[in-house]
C-alpha cells in the first residue's frame, strides 16, 4: 500500500482541478481516492487483530504479514468499472470517480513495481463465486 498520504496529495489535485465545475462536490475526491482505504481495517478487524486503528496502519504499512489473498471491498475490479460509467449518469461524482481511479492506478503501480506483490483477490464477484473464501483457489 502506497503511504497514505501520496493518495491525499493526489485527491486533492484532483478536487482543487475539478472545483471551479463542481463546487464542493469536488471534495468528495477524497472519499474516492483517501478514504477507501479504511477496507484494509476492516480485513485488519477481520483477521481477529483487534481494533487499533494505528497499529492497523502500520500493520499494512510494514507489511508485517502476507495479506494478498484478503479480498479488500473498495479495491476491486466492478468499483473500477463503475466509477468509469457513474459519472456519465452523476457528473457530481466525478471527483470521487476520478480520485478513486487515480488510487486504484497508484496502488497497482506500487504493488507491481514497488512492492513487487499480485494482489489475488481483484474481483469481489469471483471471490463470492468461490465461496467467499481466500483459501480455495
Ligand atoms: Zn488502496
């Protein structure tokens, strides 16, 4: 996971680009593209860890265990492709959608070429079509 603040930076580049034609829907920017990353608590509250929110961060910050197989609900394939076609029906949620593609873009470039991990659980519909489990691959 890029250092949450890379995704902060990059959220609100795209809220102040998008201010002046959308006004304070362009904050929205950072639902999309910061806060989505609360899913890796919820695979932290999952796995039984507790609930520290700071030690959560540094958890998946120092990569302290393999999480690859954990299917992470805002990181996925059909958010990927809904927040491509959502705006064309909601043009005030083009902030979110454009700063959650942007996260998606950051984390695949840092999972491919910084941290050199394959992140299995893309899809939220295969996962549930194989039982919603990561161990039966
Ligand atoms: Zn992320």
């Amino acid at each position: 996971m890029p250092h949450p603040i890379f995704h902060f930076i990059v959220s609100a580049v795209i809220a102040a680009f998008l201010w002046p034609s959308i006004g304070w829907f362009a904050l929205l920017a950072f639902a999309g593209g910061f806060l989505i990353d609360l899913d890796h608590f919820f695979v932290y509250i999952a796995r039984g860890k507790g609930l520290d929110f700071i030690k959560a961060y540094y958890f998946f910050l120092n990569r302290e265990e393999e999480w690859v197989d954990e299917l992470f609900v805002f990181h996925n394939i059909e958010l990927v492709f809904l927040a491509t076609i959502i705006p064309l029906y909601f043009p005030f949620l083009l902030a979110c959608s454009a700063a959650y593609i942007a996260h998606q873009i950051m984390d695949l470039i840092n999972e491919r070429f910084i941290e050199r991990i394959t992140p299995k659980q893309i899809s939220i519909t295969l996962f549930l079509l194989k039982g919603g489990s990561a161990k039966k691959q």
